[in-house]
C-alpha cells in the first residue's frame, strides 16, 4: 500500500519549491497532480510530466475519477506520493469520495476578486474557508498554511483569524 506523504493547494501545482523542498524533505518518490482541466489537456499533461526526467519523480496528471480508481483498486501501489492540487474545491471532492488525506497543507492560491490574503502566499474566499472549515470538521483532515517546509506553519483557525 502507497502512502500519501503530502496533499497540497498550490495554484502553481508542480515548481521549483515543490520539486526541491518539498518533494526531496518528505522522501517521496511520486507526485500526482490531481485537476480535471489540466488531465484533459495533452500539452498540459506532457509539460508536468516532462519534470519527471530530471527528478526522478513518477510523475501523473490524474481527473478525480483516475485518481479515486488508483485509490481503491491499488491505495497508490508502491507511491510515496505528494498529491497536488489546484484548489480547494477538488480537494474537498476526493475527499468526500473517500481519498483518506489525514492533512492537508495549503501553500499557494492566487489573490482573486473577494479573496484576502491569511498568510503572504495564500488568498482565500468565504467559500475557501467554509470548505476547509467543512473538511476539517465533517472528514477530520487537518489544515494548515505553509509555503516552505522552513516557513511556520499557520493553523486553520490562525489563518482564518484574518478573515474576520
């Protein structure tokens, strides 16, 4: 059985950061970005899979239903598996579909009409924070803020402090 070493909202799915501090600091051996748009699209898919050759990352572009077959036909296989994700409603599908993230680490979500900023990197919405407010309370996943794995981590309630 794979193990999930990270699952993470960074609208910028997989970069430097991940593939270096992340990914290295938690000994995976494979990163699943997990986003219906970006599956279906080939040049997409090929440009995040093209990071595996120098990484030695397997690396996948799973839609929610790809990544949920993976989960219950296999819990990932051999995988230390960092999932990425670009944003939180996605997260909160898997989720409830019964992805079993015991954690997850918001690092990175894009300043967009009605968001506001809960630490420098992170822009969240109403909706943002009553979904993960709903995931940490119905589905037990822990949520917390941190950019780096060197940056302090912010709890959900600290972060959502801010929105008030």
């Amino acid at each position: 059985m794979g193990e999930i070493v990270l699952a993470r909202v960074d609208d910028r799915l997989i970069h430097g950061q991940v593939m270096t501090k992340w990914s290295r600091g938690l000994g995976c051996n494979a990163i699943f970005v997990i986003d219906d748009v970006i599956s279906k699209d080939p040049l997409m898919k090929n440009v995040y899979s093209m990071s595996a050759l120098t990484s030695g990352l397997t690396i996948k572009v799973l839609s929610v239903d790809e990544v949920m077959q993976n989960w219950k036909e296999t819990k990932f296989g051999k995988y230390k598996v960092i999932l990425l994700f670009k944003n939180i409603e996605t997260v909160k599908r898997v989720v409830s579909e019964g992805l079993n993230i015991q954690k997850l680490n918001i690092g990175g979500i894009s300043k967009k009409e009605n968001s506001k900023f809960v630490i420098p990197s992170v822009a969240l919405t109403k909706s943002d924070a009553e979904i993960l407010e709903e995931l940490n309370e119905k589905y037990g996943v822990e949520v917390t803020f941190q950019m780096l794995p060197d940056t302090k981590k912010v709890s959900l309630a600290d972060a959502l402090k801010t929105l008030d």
